[in-house]
C-alpha cells in the first residue's frame, strides 16, 4: 500500500495492489481519496504510481472494480468498462469493471 500524505502529515490518500485472478494481471485493491483532496491531482498521481509498479512486477494489465461514482476518474484516466462483479463489501450489488492495459496490444 502506498499512502500520499500532506506536507503536514496528513494522509491525502492511499492506494494498493493485490494480486489478480488471471496470469499477468494485478487488481486496484483500494484507492481512497480524502475528499478535500478530490480533483486535487492526488488521484491522478496515486494511480500513476500504482501503474508503474504494476509494469515493474511484469503485470500486463490492472483491473479495476470501481465505485460507481469514481468511473468517470478511471475513464479519464485510460480504463475501458469490460463489465460488472459482485461488490466485495455489499452482497448484491453489481460494479462496474475496468481493465487499463499496461502493455499495447499486438496487431488484430
């Protein structure tokens, strides 16, 4: 887990890996903003750091099941909708799944 911290000490976000279900994937395990800190860049800066030590562990894509109310910061940000799954928290609930390919892909 990675935390981004204020120049107080506050923490302003935080953000981890877990390790994916299929071969060459790693899954977006938490990512939480304060919300002070929305639409302050932290997000952005977070989820770049998280990418870059996917590519580093050889990872060839992250997904991602997101809130429905952050879709919109993983679109902006590269992710393409491969879907629904099951929420971890609230049994029944559908969210949406996101893919961000890590490696470009080959020729058709």
């Amino acid at each position: 887990m990675w935390i981004a911290t204020e120049a107080d000490g506050q923490i302003a976000g935080v953000i981890a890996l877990a390790p994916g279900d299929a071969r060459g994937t790693l899954d977006l395990n938490k990512l939480f903003i304060e919300p002070r800190h929305i639409r302050g860049g932290v997000g952005r800066a977070l989820l770049a750091h998280a990418v870059a030590e996917a590519q580093r562990r050889g990872a060839e894509r992250l997904t991602i099941l997101a809130d429905p109310n952050a879709a919109g910061f993983y679109e902006r940000n590269g992710a393409v909708r491969i879907g629904e799954a099951p929420s971890d928290a609230v049994p029944g609930r559908l969210l949406p799944l996101y893919e961000l390919r890590l490696i470009p892909r080959g020729p058709s």
